[in-house]
C-alpha cells in the first residue's frame, strides 16, 4: 500500500506540471493568433507534449479556452497582501502590467471578448472580477474607508466595466504601455467620491507603486524568489 502510494504521487505531479504546460501553452498561441488562429497543433508543439496528454486533460479546444478565459483573476487577487480599498486599488495597478506581461492573463481577456468565435456568451470572467471587487469593497465598509452612500455591488461592477473598456482603448492607443497611468488617474478622479477623508489620505495610488506591486509578483516567474 505505502509503495503504490508512493508510485501514485510522482504521476499525480507530472498531470499536474502537464495540465499547467498545457494551460501556458494555450494561453500563449490564444493570445497570438486568437481562438480561430490557435489550432490544437500549434498548442501541441508549443507544450511539448502529445495530443493524448491534451484530451486528457481537457475535452476539446473550446474547454481548454473556457479554462484560460477563467484563470485571470488567480494570475493576481492570490498575491495581493493589503485589505479594503488598497487591496481593490493594488489588485487593478498590477493588472495593469500584468496585461503588458503575462500571456495568461492577455489571453483570458482575448477569449472574453472574442466568445462568439467559441460559441459562448458567458459573463463569468467579469462576474468573477465584480465579486472579488466588492468584496473588497465589503472589507472598506467594515474598517470604515467608504461613504455611507457609496453600494459597494453596482460600485464593483462600474469598476470592472471601467477597466474593460479602459484597458481596450488603451490597447489601440499605445498597445497597453500607458495602461498604469490610465489606471491611476481612474482612481485619483473616482477615489474622493467614494472613500472617506481618512481612508482617501492613506490610500496609496502611483505608477511606481503599480511597477514596485508587478515586480514583486513577477519575481518569482524569474527565478526562486519570493514574494514580498
């Protein structure tokens, strides 16, 4: 028994490091070449494993967009240390250089806004932003930092609207490169309307703090570091 336990964990483990193979190959070819351009054998050869090792783990090319259109939030909120309203600020500052970076990330915004070409009409990917947001926001009630007026449901989703439409201008306009300061002139105008005078003061909002966030994130990817 000890002996086929022993045998079991080391293929549980290669699964696991194929799956995630798989997963960033996908994301990389999506991205590139969309879902129409990406075709089951540029992922192939991009993963480096076998078809079989694909169907094992996912039932076509729609399920394995389906699962890195849904993975964006865990290439972030994960790492995030603060709470309430600088949690809700940092969350979208290192999406901001996660969009320029992160093929995951860039993918899943890609297949959310290409569904039909998959055959879906599916909200999850902003639903799931819009719940992490408010609660977030639900935190900044507890410890005080938002106006009484403020609801903190059509707040998180005006917030999820603002940063899709945001991040795709600014893909057009400078393929994403001004996207942090885009993002911290958003929160500088709707911040004072929101939050109040003490928690407005300590809430920390700049390109360098969007930059220092993303690098202590992405150290890691780089080498055996880790996160600050």
């Amino acid at each position: 028994m000890a002996r086929a336990n022993a045998n079991r964990a080391p293929k549980q483990e290669r699964a696991i490091q194929t799956r995630e193979q798989l997963l960033k190959a996908a994301a990389e070819v999506f991205d590139e070449y969309g879902y129409a351009g990406a075709g089951i054998n540029k992922i192939l050869q991009r993963a480096g494993v076998t078809a079989g090792a694909l169907y094992f783990h996912f039932k076509d090319k729609q399920s394995l967009a389906i699962e890195v259109m849904n993975a964006q939030r865990s290439t972030i909120e994960p790492h995030v240390p603060t709470t309430g309203l600088q949690r809700l600020v940092d969350i979208t500052l290192i999406w901001s250089h996660s969009l320029q970076a992160d093929p995951l990330l860039r993918a899943g915004v890609r297949l959310t806004g290409e569904q039909a070409a998959i055959g879906l009409r599916d909200a999850t990917p902003y639903t799931v932003w819009a719940r992490t947001f408010e609660e977030c926001l639900g935190t900044a009630r507890a410890q005080g930092e938002l106006r009484e007026h403020v609801p903190t449901g059509e707040l998180a989703e005006f917030v999820v609207g603002a940063c899709t439409g945001m991040q795709e201008y600014a893909q057009v306009v400078s393929g994403r490169a001004d996207l942090p300061r885009r993002t911290v002139n958003m929160w500088r105008l709707l911040l004072p309307g929101v939050a109040t005078r003490t928690a407005l003061d300590g809430i920390e909002i700049s390109e360098e703090r969007a930059l220092s966030l993303w690098t202590s994130v992405s150290a890691p990817d780089q080498g055996e570091g880790t996160r600050a």
